[in-house]
C-alpha cells in the first residue's frame, strides 16, 4: 500500500509559507464589562445571588465563569439566560458545568481569525512528544488544543454545510504535513464531491499511499483523489488487506503496536530479511461519508459498493488503531442513518460544527449545545470524556497551494 521514498536530508515545510494575518480589533474592556454586568443583572432577577464572573476570552467566544453564593441548579442558570439572550442580542449561549463554577459562554461582538502559523508556532505543538499531534484551534485563554490523532484513534467531524468541517480537515493535514516526514505518514483522500482534496493530488510522490493494482505513473496521478463508491470501496478494501498484514508483522516480530514495531526494526535491521520493513502511519480522510452510502440508482453494484465502503471503515475503526491505520470521517447529514449506532462507538473522537437542531447536535455529540455555535469554524470537541469549546484554525486556499507546491518541488 505505501509508496516508499528516499528521504534522507527530507526538509519539513516552514512556518514562512503560512499567512500572518493582520489583527483584528479585540475585545474591548467595555464590552466585557458590559456582558458581566447583563449576566450578574439576569441571574439576580431570577433570584440566583451572584458572588464573582470571571471572564476568559477567547477568540471568538468568551467563557464567563459565575461563582453563584449558593448551589443554585445549572439548569434554572439556562433557562435565565436562554430566555434572555435574545433580548440581550447575545450569540452563541451555551451554559455549562465547570469543576468550581457555572460556565456561561457568549459570542464576542467581533471574531478574531485564529491563523494556522500561530498555533503551529505555539509550545504546545512545537515540543509535542506525541506520535500524530494535530494543532486545530483555540480555546478560552487563547490556549492552542493540541491532540494526538494516534491516540484518537479515529476522527468524526460533521455539522451542518458551510460551517467549518472542510476548514478543520486542511487544519488537520496541516498539522501533520509540518509534523512527519514523507517516510514516516500516508494519505488516503476520499472526495466524492471531486473538489475539496484536489490540492492534495500533489503530495503523489511524496505522502500518498498508493494502490498496489496502479500499473503506471499516469494511473496512480489519475487515482491519486479518490472520487466514487466503487474506488472507495476499492481503496478501503486494500486499506483492510494493508491492516491485516501489519497485524502479521507485529506478531512475528512479537510486539502489539507500530511504534514499538517501528522502534525494533530500527534496532534490528536483519527484520528486513523475514519481510519486515518500516511501516509509515495512515491516515484516510473521507468526506461527505454519506455520498458514499446512501445509493441513488439503486443499481446493485452501486448498493454493493455502498455496503463496502461502510464495513471496511467499521473494520478499519475498530482493529486500525494498533497497526497505524486512522480513520477522519465528516458528514454534512448529521442524522441517525448516518451516524449510525456502529459509526458512534467506533468513533470516539468527534467534532461538531453548528448543526440546525438539537436533535442533530444529540446524533453526533450525544448531548445539546452544536445548534447553539456560531458558525465559521465554532466548534465543540468531544475526546470521549470532555468537550471543549474552540476556535479552529484558519488555513487558506492559498497557503494550502505553496505547503504542497513547497512539498511537490522536493526531489529527495
């Protein structure tokens, strides 16, 4: 499935390549002070007697922290302020339960773009340890979330259109293109929409795993973007055979991962001789899952393919992890056809950008709060456990063109 390369003396992208982009005006001290006091003013009113807020800006939302003087019910905190919100003229309400305090979160009158060279740029990604980290956003404080895709093990993106899940996918590779080598990272895009990841078809000769059935130079360029059912289904399917062999590998080299496999074959280079070599992590980034699953035609080749492309990502999620192998999927229908119960718990790791309904925001989060965001990459991130609230990163068009031009353009 991989296509090796040479890359000694291999130079990682840099940060010049990336926009700085000219700040825009922050959130004054009179704004602040002004939804501190609506706050305090609303919660009194609704007898909730109020000791502290404390304010922790963000970019685009800031999170008020209410320090009430008796343990008021979260629940009667939503309800003053839902109902007052609109009022009020405040955005984005979302009302949460903090270790020490109610959390109330509101939109800023004005957004600050969050660029991509600012959090790459950042301590927390440039001295991250971890094997696939990924730097998406900003959350409150303007502290960068870094996660490790490699512990994810696989990625569930989705909201409604036009929000945010295409931005958050050129954020993740992003990452990862700054992060690891051609030798060391693989990618498999799935784009039935046929325009999303067609920047990406220049990675070719350096970070896209290639088909073994690809007979030719011309063959693999033309199959580099996956863009139907059928080649999906093709794709995934050798994904599954790919994962297979690993897991073979790894028992006869006696380890139960791939950095450990990785770390002894380094070590001991006479593996090579048994069949072993070194197994670079992939990552397939599938968009708009539900164009590949829900069947127009009805043709029975078309529904067989249908069939294909979600078993082989249910198997990749459940067994890909130990051997590398890591699934990103998004969906513009965040309904529970899609989403189905199979998808959810191979999932865990999910982001949600606004949907329309609450119903919509239960289907990928399990809980309320996505019809409460505010669009234009406002999203909840959900590890399993906690969800945060952040700001995602803003790559452009164009910095996407020079990072893969830049990477094109290496000969090693």
């Amino acid at each position: 499935m991989e296509k090796e390369i040479n890359t000694i003396g291999y130079q990682l992208p840099g940060l010049d390549l990336l926009d700085e982009y000219i700040p825009e005006s922050k959130l004054s001290d009179d704004e602040i002070d002004s939804k501190v006091e609506a706050i305090r003013n609303i919660l009194e009113s609704g007898k909730v007697h109020v000791k502290d807020i404390q304010p922790i800006l963000g970019p685009a939302v800031t999170l008020y922290k209410v320090f009430p003087e008796n343990s008021d019910k979260i629940s009667k905190v939503r309800l003053l302020l839902e109902d007052s919100a609109l009022g009020l003229r405040f955005k984005g309400v979302r009302v949460v339960t903090l270790e020490d305090s109610i959390g109330i979160e509101i939109a800023n009158d004005h957004r600050e773009t969050v660029p991509m060279r600012s959090v790459l740029n950042d301590d927390s990604f440039r001295n991250s340890k971890v094997e696939l980290p990924v730097a998406i956003g900003r959350t409150f404080g303007n502290a960068v979330k870094v996660f490790d895709l490699a512990k994810a093990p696989d990625l569930l993106i989705a909201g409604a259109t036009k929000q945010g899940k295409t931005e958050a996918i050129h954020a993740i590779v992003a990452s990862l293109l700054y992060s690891k080598r051609p030798s060391e990272l693989k990618f498999v895009f799935i784009d039935p929409k046929g325009c999303e990841f067609s920047v990406y078809k220049r990675l070719l000769k350096h970070y896209l795993a290639v088909l073994p059935a690809a007979g030719s130079e011309e063959e693999e360029a033309e199959s580099a973007i996956i863009k139907n059912a059928k080649d999906a289904a093709d794709v995934l399917d050798a994904l599954c055979v790919e994962m297979n062999d690993r897991y073979d590998l790894l028992a006869l080299a006696g380890v139960n991962n791939i950095k450990k496999y990785n770390e002894k074959y380094k070590e001991l280079k006479h593996l090579s001789n048994k069949g072993h070599k070194y197994l670079p992590y992939i990552v397939a980034v599938i968009d708009e899952y539900a164009e590949l699953t829900i069947t127009i035609s009805g043709a029975p080749e078309a529904r067989a393919a249908n069939r294909s492309v979600t078993n082989s990502i249910i198997r990749l999620a459940q067994k890909g992890r130990a051997v590398g192998i890591h699934v990103i999927l998004t969906t513009q229908r965040p309904s529970a056809s899609v989403i189905t119960r199979d998808i959810k718990m191979n999932f865990p790791m999910r982001i949600a950008f606004r949907t329309s309904s609450r119903v919509d925001s239960r289907t990928i989060l399990d809980s309320s709060g996505a019809e409460c965001l505010i669009g234009s990459g406002d999203m909840l991130f959900y590890d399993g456990v906690k969800m945060d609230r952040i700001q995602c990163a803003l790559v452009g068009t164009k910095e996407i063109d020079r990072i893969t031009k830049f990477i094109e353009s290496r000969n090693e």
